[in-house]
C-alpha cells in the first residue's frame, strides 16, 4: 500500500485532491454523510490502482477496446449531465407566448437550480434531458418503482416577488395522456358539469348549490374520462420532479393576500405597478389591414395578432368562447382587431396615422377559474381576494372556503380529506382549522389573458419550484424564415430573471 501511494505520479494526486474536494463539498451540501465512501474507489482509481478499472484497455481485440471506449465514454458524459442538469441548472425552451414580451416564444433560457437551492430527485433513476417521456418510444423516462422523498438543498437565495420562476406543474400530477390541456381536475369538473346539464340541470342552479355538486361534478367527470380510454387515453400519475417545466412571474408570496381588479393587481389591498412587460387584451380600431411590417414594428406575434380569449373545450371537442384576431369590418370601413399589447405600445401604437383608437378591454372567459365551480363571478380579471398560504400559517376552514385549500391539504400535503354533511375530517379527525406545512406561491403570466396560470390551477407549492433563469442563450423566432429573422441575435445573453 505504502509502497503504490508513493509511486502514484503528481499529476494522479492533484486529480485525487480534486475529487475529494468535490466528494467533501457534496457531503456537507446534502448533510449525507454515505457520500464520503465514494473517496475509497477514488483513492484506487487515481493512487493505489488495486482494480484495474480501465481493464478493457489492454484487450487483444480492437473491437472490444473501440467499444469499450465508446460505452466508457457515453456513460461519463451521461452521468455527468445528469449531475448538472440535477444541481446546477438546465435549460428550458419558452413554448407559449404566456410571458411575452418580458420573454418571447423560441428563447431557449440558462435556469439556475442554485438560485433556490436545488432539488433531491423524486425519481433518482431516470435518463437525462428527458422530462417524463421519451420521444418516439412514448415510454416512460424514469424508473417509476423507485422514489425517494425529495428536499431542498442550500441556495443562493429565496423567490422574491416579480421573479420570473421555471416550476414544476402542480396540477400535473394526474395526466390524461390524450387530453392535457385543460388540467385533469377542471377537465373533470367541466365535463360533469356537462353531464348534469344534460340530465336536466340549469347552469344557474348548478352555481347556486356549487359547493355541493362540485364535487358530484368531479366526480361525474372523473369516471367519463377513466371510462373513455379512446379519447383520453390512460390516466398517469406523475412525481413532481417528472410533472412538466412551466414559467411565469411571482406575482404572490407566502402571506400575501392577493386581488385582481379590472386587470389591476393587488397585494394585501395595495396597488401594484405594472411590470413593463404586462399585456392585456386592447380593442385596435384601424382604418386598414395590419401588415407584417406593422407587426414587426411592434414585435407583434402571430400568435398575439390572433388572440384567443381565455377558453374550454366542452366534451365534444367545440370552443365554447369566441375566437379574436380580425373580429370584424364596421361601417366605416374600419378594421376591429384584438391584440395583446402593453401599455407602452399602447401609447406608441395611438400615434400611427391609421389607428383610429386602441382601448384596453376585459376577458369574458370563467369556465377556466381556479377552483373549478368555486365562484362564478370571479373571472381572469376580476379574480379573489385569495389568502397564500405561509408555512406554518393556521386559518379556518369550512365548506364555504375548502375548496381553495382542498388541493393543498390533500395532493400537497398528502392529508385524507372528506366533506361531509356535519363539517370537515382530516385524517379522520372533525376539524375547523388547518396549519399549513409548507409555502405557496402564487403565479401569473405577462400576457394576461393568454396564459394558463394560477388564475386557473391554483398555487404553486415550494417543492415543486425549479430554478430561476438567468439569460437567454438562443432565441429563434417561429414566425420567420431562416434568412429572414428566424435567430434573434439581439436577445443572445438578455437577462431573464425579472
């Protein structure tokens, strides 16, 4: 032993220092103290060199050397991604125009899992770069037999209001495979609300007794869709970490009492400034067509040009709003447009010759509400107020208020609520108070009235939260062609954090 620690050159022993500098900070990072034993096979792979770990070298056959090779090399680059991608970021692709214009479809972003501190794996043994699924084989990306009850590392720091935030979806958990959008509890709701108007029920007299035939409603819609496997396919569950990446803003932190008033959002009674790349719904009056140059001026998406208000599907596959874009040609002549703009290209946009008048307006949709059948009049713009939860806040709770915190104290907190006729039962036990465990937080997209957010499923808990991102290092625009536009070079290296 004495005599292989004194042969190993100098160049092995700074490699070995190296890795049990690494080895010692992840002990002390993830308070395991099991880590430490990986400085034994390091100790022979580097000094004393008793295994011969790197045997496929010295193999006669040069076919067995070159895959060996391979395979020696495929395996570390696996496990080292894997371990990036696990500790300390990854990268995320923005999919939808939620958060335009502070970030736009096509911004592949840098998101720091430090920031918050990352995450322990649910689901340990899993293939990197993969959230859930893998493309093609349409098979499961992770080994669903074993998982670990998952915590939080230290980070460099905590969300903070206006954040933008990568989480993982909460009302993800339970996936229709065929039908993801909407989530799985407001599809069941809306569905069962179907049922029972076609049984004979007035939507009036649905709303009037929501608290009762919500759950009916629920529970209506959750045996259609188990029942109709050729138009939802399977139901799948999903750890948390394998529920899929979203990003938005904190708009709501733990504590807070939150208000949307005519688009306007308040934190505990107070105002809060528009952030600058808020947009909202505006009726555009122009006197003619809007061209691309007239969108390019104003980095108006395809997809901004033609909004879609906030909307379902009903059970048969039909929007039960009405589609926005061109909405019609008045008398004048003059051409109605509906585009989501902010208020800075609201004031830009008054002053172009032929636009007769921009008037910001209000969504009409309330089918897509968190929680589904809860109050009828709140809408995506009109919206609480709504009390965060804070970890170890206590509040009261009965059947006129569960249906907000019925999510939490069941799938979060892994609690066994029933409702029944003589108050409400956790864990078996009558109660009127609930504490919670952990914190909440509540987000929002810029684009207000084209984003799928906690307007519609609800709060966001503290383990389901990601990372931050911290700049954008590509962005391709889907509107263009490859000589035309399709890489947006001057949004390389943007900071995308607030």
């Amino acid at each position: 032993m004495k005599e292989r620690l004194k042969a190993a050159p100098l160049k092995q022993w700074i490699k070995f220092i190296a890795v049990t500098l690494i080895i010692i900070f992840f002990t002390v990072w993830m308070s395991r103290l099991w880590i430490l034993l990986l400085l034994i096979p390091a100790l022979d792979i580097y000094i004393t060199r008793f295994v011969k770990w790197n045997w496929w070298k010295e193999a006669k056959s040069p076919f067995v050397r070159t895959v060996c090779e391979w395979a020696d090399a495929i395996i570390f680059a696996l496990i080292a991604v894997y371990l990036i991608n696990l500790y300390l970021f990854q990268n995320y692709k923005i999919p939808s125009s939620s958060l335009e214009k502070t970030l736009l479809v096509g911004d592949h972003l840098f998101v720091s899992k430090v920031a918050y501190g990352p995450r322990t794996p649910n689901t340990p043994f899993s293939f990197p770069l993969v959230q859930h699924t893998f493309p093609i084989l349409n098979c499961k990306s992770y080994v669903e037999g074993v998982q670990w009850k998952s915590r939080r590392l230290a980070g460099l720091g905590e969300v903070e209001r206006n954040d933008i935030v990568v989480f993982n979806f909460p009302a993800g958990d339970t996936v229709p495979v065929k039908v993801q959008n909407p989530d799985y509890y407001s599809l069941c709701y809306l569905i069962g609300r179907s049922q029972l108007v076609q049984n004979g029920y007035s939507p009036d007299s649905i709303i009037a007794h929501s608290n009762e035939l919500r759950t009916l409603c629920q529970d209506l819609g959750r045996e259609v869709i188990r029942n109709d496997k050729a138009t939802f396919g399977e139901i799948v569950y999903r750890p948390v970490d394998r529920r899929e990446n979203y990003v938005k803003r904190c708009v709501g932190l733990p504590g807070d009492t939150l208000q949307l008033i005519n688009r306007e959002l308040y934190i505990d009674g107070k105002k809060q400034p528009r952030q600058a790349g808020v947009q909202h719904l505006c009726e555009v009056v122009s006197s003619k067509q809007l061209d691309q140059d007239f969108c390019d001026q104003f980095k108006i998406s395809k997809e901004n040009l033609n909004v879609t208000d906030l909307f379902v599907k009903d059970y048969a596959g039909n929007n039960t709003n009405n589609n926005y874009g061109i909405k019609f040609t008045d008398a004048q002549g003059n051409m109605h447009y509906t585009i989501a703009l902010t208020e800075q290209d609201q004031i830009a946009m008054r002053k172009v010759p032929y636009i007769k008048s921009v008037t910001e307006r209000n969504s009409d949709g309330s089918d897509y509400i968190y929680p589904a059948g809860y109050n009828p009049k709140w809408t995506v713009d009109n919206y609480g107020p709504i009390y965060i939860p804070k970890a170890g806040a206590t509040i009261q709770i009965d059947k006129n208020n569960i249906a907000l915190y019925e999510r939490i104290i069941r799938n979060y907190e892994g609690n066994k609520l029933d409702i029944k006729s003589d108050g409400i039962y956790i864990n078996g036990k009558k109660t009127g108070t609930y504490t919670f465990r952990m914190n909440y937080y509540w987000m929002m997209g810029d684009n207000r009235h084209n984003s799928a957010d906690s307007r519609m499923w609800g709060y966001v808990p503290e383990d389901h939260i990601v990372g931050k991102p911290l700049f954008v290092w590509l962005s391709l625009n889907p509107d263009k062609g490859l000589f035309d536009g399709w890489i947006r070079w001057d949004r390389f290296f943007k900071y995308a954090g607030k």
